[in-house]
C-alpha cells in the first residue's frame, strides 16, 4: 500500500501523511524544498515505521509530471492513493497589474494540479482501483473581488475533478473533492476572523476519515457548506455591490 | 502588555527568513510558553514561535537517541515512545513544553538526585546564532557556547535540533508509593530512605507552624519493571488511574482562594491519606502531570491570576534557611497553595542553570499585589544569604543585583554571550531585566 503527497511542506498535507502511514502505508513526500521533504520524511519514518521516501516536485513543471510518477511509483509502489494538497494564493496587487502573477496561481492551482491528475489517474485506471484527491478551497464556491484568480483556478480544479469522479469511477477509482474553510496554517497566519479555524491535524483527520468513507466532496469545517450555499445563492445584481 | 511581531516558521528556511527580518529590536525564541516570567517576552521584539518546527528526525531503538527539532513537545514523544518502550529523560510537572524549552530552562524532574537535568541527557544542539551562522555544538565542539545555551533562556540563539537520549522503559505504569510525613524533619528521614527510587517529589502544606511545619505527603516511585505489571484484568485494583477529570470553567471567585480554603484543602488532603503509606501502580500521566488534565487549572485563582516562586538551598545543618521561609509564609498569611518540596541531586550544570545541590521548593501564591512582592523580596533575602537562588523559569520580578548574588556565575556566562552575539540580536524581556544582554550596566 502506498500514498503520494504532493506538496507535503503544507502542515496539513504532512498531517494527512501521517495518518495514511499509521494505516502502513508507504509514503512518498514530495516538495519544491527537497531537503524539507526530506525531514518530513524522516519524521513519518521516525512516528509511524514505514517506508517514507521524500521528493522534489513542482506544480508547474508539468513536463515533468508522467516521469515524476513512474519514479514515485518505482519507489513506493503502485499508489493506491494520491493527495494533491498544494495550492498558493499568490501576491496579487489590488489592480491586477501582473497577469504573470495571475497567470502563476492559475498554474499551480489548476493546470499543474490537473496535469498531475492525468499523470497519476492513467495508472490507477489501469490497475482498477485507487484514491485520489484534490484539495481545494471554499473560494472556488464563488468568484470574489479580493481573491477571485486563485479562486476560480480552485473553482476549476474543482469541476475538473468532478468530471474525473465521473469518468474514474467506472474504471474502480475515486476522486474525492475537499473545500477547505478557514485552516490555521501559513497561509492563513495573520488573519483575523471571528469564524472559527480548524487545526491542521483536525483538517487531516477529517480528510482520513471521509476517504474512507468514499466522500466525494468534503468541506471542511463543515459549517463551510452551509455559509457557501448561502452565499451561493445572493444575486449577482447584490453580490457585484458587495465587499465580501 | 507586551507587544511584539511574531513569526511562526513551520520550515526551516522561515526561520532564517524572520531571522532576516531582523530590526534591530531583538529577538527571541518562544516555545509553548509554559515558563511563568518574562522569559519567553520580548516587549516591542521579534519573537518567533518554533512550536511547529516540530519534524522527529531519526531515532536508535537500540541506543535511544532520538533526534528532533526544538518545537518536538515532551506530549509528542510521550505519544510516539511510550507505547514502544521509550521516556523522555527528563520531565517537568507539565507535558506542554518543547524540547527547546527544556533546553532554554535547563528543565528538571522528579528523577533530578538521580538523573539531573535535561541538558544532562543532550549531547548537541544546532543553534541559529547572532551572526546568522548554524552552529552545532556539544561538549567538544564549541562547549562554552554548549555550556552557555544549556540553561541560556533562549538568549544565546534560536535551538533548531538537538539529540536527546530516551530512557527505556517496560510499561507505561510507574510503582509508586506514598508516605505520610509529619514534618520537616521527617520529610529529611523519609527522603533519605528513597534512594531506591528514581522519582520523588512531596507535597508541602505551608500554612503549618511549630511542630507540624513541613508536614505533607512524600511521592516516591520509579519506572515499574516487566513482571510487576500482568494482564491488565488482574491489576484492577491495584492500579489509580484517578484522573481528577474536572476543568476550570470560568475565572474562580477571588475569594476562592483565601487563607481558610487554602487551610481546609490541606487539611483533607493530609487527613485523606492514610498514615504511613500507601503503595500503587499509577499510570505516569497522574503520576507526573497532575495539572495538565485540569484544564486552565491556573483559573482557580480567579482574574487576578498567581505567581509562581521556586527556590533552592543548600541543604545544611537544621535547614534553618528552609525554617525560615516557611515561617515567613505562613506568618504572612498568603498560604501557598499548591507547594511541593524536593531534594536535588549532585548534579549541577553551571551558567544559568538553576539546580544546585540542596533542597528546591515551588510555591504558588494568589496574587496579592505588593505584600506578596513584599514576601518574596524577604524570601530572596533568605535564599540570597542561605548561598541559594530562584528558578529563572519561574521568575519575573527578581532584581538585578539579587539576581547577581544568587547566580555569581552570570558574568562568565553573559562573556561566553557577548562573545556570540555581540550586538545584542538575542534579547528578552527577562534578559533586559537582569542585565544579562545589551552592554554593560
Ligand atoms: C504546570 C507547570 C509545571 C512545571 N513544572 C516544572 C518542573 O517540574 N521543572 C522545571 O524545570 N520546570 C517546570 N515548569 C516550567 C517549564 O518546564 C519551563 O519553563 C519550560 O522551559 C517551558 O518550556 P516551553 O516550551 O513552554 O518554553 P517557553 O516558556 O516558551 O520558553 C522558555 C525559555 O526557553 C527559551 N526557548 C524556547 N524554545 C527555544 C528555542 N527553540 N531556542 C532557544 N531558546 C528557546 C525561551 O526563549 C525562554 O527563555 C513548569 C511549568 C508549568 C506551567
Ligand atoms: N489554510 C487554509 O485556510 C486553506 C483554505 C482553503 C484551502 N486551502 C488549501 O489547502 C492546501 C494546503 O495549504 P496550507 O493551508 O497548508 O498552506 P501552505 O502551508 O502555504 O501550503 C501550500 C503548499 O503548496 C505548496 N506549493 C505552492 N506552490 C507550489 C508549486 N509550484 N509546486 C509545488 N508545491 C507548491 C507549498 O510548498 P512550499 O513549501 O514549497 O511553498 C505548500 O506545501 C492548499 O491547496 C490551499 O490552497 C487552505
């Protein structure tokens, strides 16, 4: 048994590592930061006793995705679960002045995320069975004007995944979907908010648990689904006036 | 108040980012801020929290050296080791500190007279140091730099990792025994006699005078071996899991804690113990952290919040030193509620390190304002004159030139410091308060 993590410096995705290896799972951590992959590996070998093997990996580097599989695989295993878990929000200015920059979250939030997807799904539909899931966020729920580029990037990795379910679930495989509310990470550090912020391990736990069970779409916290059916629901002709 | 800008790394390479950040404010690291002073503030500074820098990086079943970043808390090894026959080496009466921490108070235990202190169980530390340099260094390799971090409280870099060595253990389960002593003097017997044991530790009742003074229950125990433990079933009544389950709701009524609550509280402590002892399998969570499961145990003592005060003396002659504090607590009237008095061991670590041969009392009180500032400027009177001094771990109000006589050692120390950090990028507002960093005062 394996599992991939992709983008495993995220404290939640290193969490999420650790639970699939207490089940004995073999881990491949991969990172832009090869040397902090590594120590997150280590600390998964250290806690838990099973093969963990750390790995570069870039989102962007799409070329690279096929061949990063194949070895991911050559050195852990066939995956039997992979946990696409990067994502950045980037540093827009308030005008949008650098479509690079925009251009840059789309890349990594989508492209890079469904390119690896294609990578990892054509092996578990060979072998007939397989997890995969795609963190995403709760701002792909609905296109905002403080972060709408990184959201639809999300927004869209997300109907992207939708349709994956559908064609992979023939083939034995599951693609599981997760909008993550507010988490208390790096990406979050800083803000103020009066809603509540989960823990990464409690985000991870959440995110075990719900594979198993074969959920399709996970929000987390879940009071997230019910404050984004809400908001989904506000007229544009109201929403375009607001400031959310 | 204290203000700062905090950063909370959660890789290595954001630790150098903040450290890049650096302002000429100051510095510190802040582990889970379980120290009581002003060790871990640093007004209008940059304080960085390395609670999450918190990757256990290798470990030697065979030896039990374990590896790990300074943000591994004592709960996180307990959780990984315990059920594969690992301790930490030491512990202090509560499981939410860091290793980082530990090594920044020089942390100590219940097993002190055997065992010492957490830096005796270290054999490196990687420090981030003033001029941005990572340097590793044990007991050959840069030992005053060792020496002067062991202990240092934070003030000589930020600690990345270090190498601790685990103690083996069969069971989770501690034998202990508890014994009913009636007084100070038989508090001396009974500890002399505890040889036999790894850990020990008495609770003191302090508002006693005359002939009871001292009296209180003596706790002694040691790791259990294999076959004193069976199948669980059997044990059944041998073993006191009584966790006291009760959290603090809310902010305890000042007047909850006053003299006469203090005094019917010992009272039935005391008398709920049989005479003579008592002999148990407990599991170690009681047995070494007995507040950690109150949850906001501190609220009992109502908005106004406690100071903590521990000292230490050498232990001599009639212990008149230790007389005469107790005596100056319980003349005060501000019963200490929650006392506990321990023999240290030989085992002394210099620099900053705070135990010393002799006997250590950890008292807290209700804060009450200036007479209680007043009490414990008599206390450090005593202690100052007895050759003793108080635990800068627990301490934010001592003065500099107390400070001075109980550590004569903090001039070698702050020179070792200076050394390393010469424009004063490490501070705290512990350090400011004592001289320890900045130029000369
Ligand atoms: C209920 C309770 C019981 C206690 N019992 C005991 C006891 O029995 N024995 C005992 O010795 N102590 C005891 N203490 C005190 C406590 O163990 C120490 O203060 C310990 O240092 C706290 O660790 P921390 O991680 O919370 O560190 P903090 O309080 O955050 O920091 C303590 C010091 O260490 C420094 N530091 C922390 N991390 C680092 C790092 N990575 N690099 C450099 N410096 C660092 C800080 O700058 C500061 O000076 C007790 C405290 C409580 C609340
Ligand atoms: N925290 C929240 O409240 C929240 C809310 C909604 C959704 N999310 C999502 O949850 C996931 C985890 O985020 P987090 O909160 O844990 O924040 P985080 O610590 O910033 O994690 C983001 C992760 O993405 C990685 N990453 C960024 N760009 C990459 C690239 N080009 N190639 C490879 N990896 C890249 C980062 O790696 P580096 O270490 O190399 O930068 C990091 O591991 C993300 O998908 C995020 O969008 C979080």
């Amino acid at each position: 048994m394996s599992v991939a993590i992709f983008g495993a410096t995220s404290r939640i995705a290193r969490a999420v590592a650790l639970r699939w290896a207490e089940d004995g799972h073999a881990v491949w951590i991969g990172a832009r930061d090869v040397a902090e992959a590594e120590r997150i590996a280590a600390d998964v070998r250290v806690k838990t006793g099973v093969n963990a093997v750390a790995g570069a990996f870039d989102a962007v580097d799409m070329d690279a995705h096929p061949a990063l599989v194949a070895d991911i695989e050559a050195a852990v295993g066939p995956l039997d679960c992979a946990v696409l878990a990067f994502g950045d929000m980037g540093e827009l200015d308030e005008d949008h002045t650098d479509f690079a920059a925009a251009r840059r979250v789309i890349d990594v939030n989508f492209t890079g995320a469904a390119s690896l997807c294609e990578a990892i799904a054509t092996g578990m539909a060979e072998r007939g069975a397989g997890t995969l899931i795609g963190v995403g966020s709760v701002a792909g729920d609905r296109g905002r004007q403080s972060n709408y580029v990184y959201g639809s990037a999300k927004g869209a990795f997300a109907l992207y995944l939708q349709g994956l379910r559908n064609r992979l679930f023939k083939r034995g495989v599951h693609v599981m979907t997760v909008k993550l509310g507010f988490v208390d990470t790096r990406m979050t550090w800083g803000l103020k908010t009066r809603i509540p912020v989960a823990t990464p391990e409690q985000a991870a736990d959440a995110i075990h648990a719900a594979a198993k069970r074969k959920v399709d779409t996970l929000y987390y916290p879940p009071f997230w689904r019910a404050i984004m059916g809400v908001i989904k629901t506000i007229p544009e002709r109201a929403f375009k006036r607001l400031s959310l | 108040m204290t203000r700062s800008q905090v950063a909370r790394p959660e890789r290595r390479a954001e630790v150098f980012e903040a450290f890049g950040e650096r302002d000429g404010s100051g510095m510190l690291a802040h582990g889970l801020g379980r120290s009581y002073g002003d060790a871990a503030l640093l007004d209008g500074g940059k304080v960085v929290l390395t609670r999450r820098l918190d990757r256990m990086l290798d470990f030697d079943p065979e030896t039990g050296w374990l590896r790990c970043e300074a943000g591994v808390s004592i709960e996180d090894i307990l959780e990984t080791f315990v059920p594969r026959g690992f301790f930490p080496p030491v512990t202090p009466g509560t499981k939410f500190v860091t290793v980082g921490g530990a090594l920044g108070c020089d942390v100590h235990g219940k097993n002190h007279h055997v065992d010492g202190c957490w830096s005796n169980h270290i054999r490196n530390v990687e420090l981030l140091t003033a001029s941005g340099e990572v340097v590793t260094c044990d007991r050959e390799q840069e030992p005053e730099l060792f020496d002067a971090t062991v202990g240092g409280m934070g003030l000589t870099g930020i600690t990345l990792a270090m190498d601790v060595k685990l103690t083996p253990i069969h069971n989770p389960w501690i034998a202990m025994e508890s014994v009913r002593v009636e007084n100070l003097d038989h508090f001396f017997e009974v500890s002399a006699e505890s040889g036999g044991f790894t850990h020990t530790v008495s609770w003191i009742d302090c508002v006693k005078r005359g002939q009871a003074m001292g009296r209180g229950i003596f706790m002694r125990g040691r790791h259990a071996d294999a076959d004193e433990v069976g199948h669980a079933g059997a044990l059944g009544k041998l073993i006191d899991v009584a966790h006291p389950l009760l959290a603090v709701p809310l902010d305890g009524p000042n007047w909850l804690l006053n003299n006469a609550s203090i005094r019917l509280f010992n009272e039935a402590y005391f008398r709920k113990h049989p005479k003579g002892q008592k002999n148990v399998l407990q599991h170690y969570d009681p047995f070494f952290y007995p507040l950690d499961v109150v949850r906001d145990w501190n609220k009992i003592y109502g908005k106004r919040g406690f100071l903590q005060y521990q000292l230490v003396v050498p232990k001599e002659g009639d212990n008149a030193p230790l007389r005469a504090v107790l005596d100056a607590i319980t003349k005060s009237g501000m019963g200490s509620f929650l006392a506990v008095i321990k023999e240290f061991g030989d085992i002394s670590n210099g620099g900053l390190s705070f135990p010393i041969p002799g006997v250590t009392l950890a008292l807290d009180f209700a804060n009450y304002g200036a007479p209680l500032l007043d009490l414990m400027e008599r206390l450090d009177a005593i202690v100052v004159e007895a050759g003793g001094r108080v635990y800068l771990g627990k301490d934010a109000r001592v003065s500099r030139a107390t400070f001075r006589r109980m550590y004569p050692e903090w001039e070698a120390w702050k020179a070792v410091r200076d050394q390393w950090d010469p424009s004063g990028v490490f501070q705290s507002d512990l350090g400011r308060r004592l001289g320890l960093v900045g130029g000369a005062a």
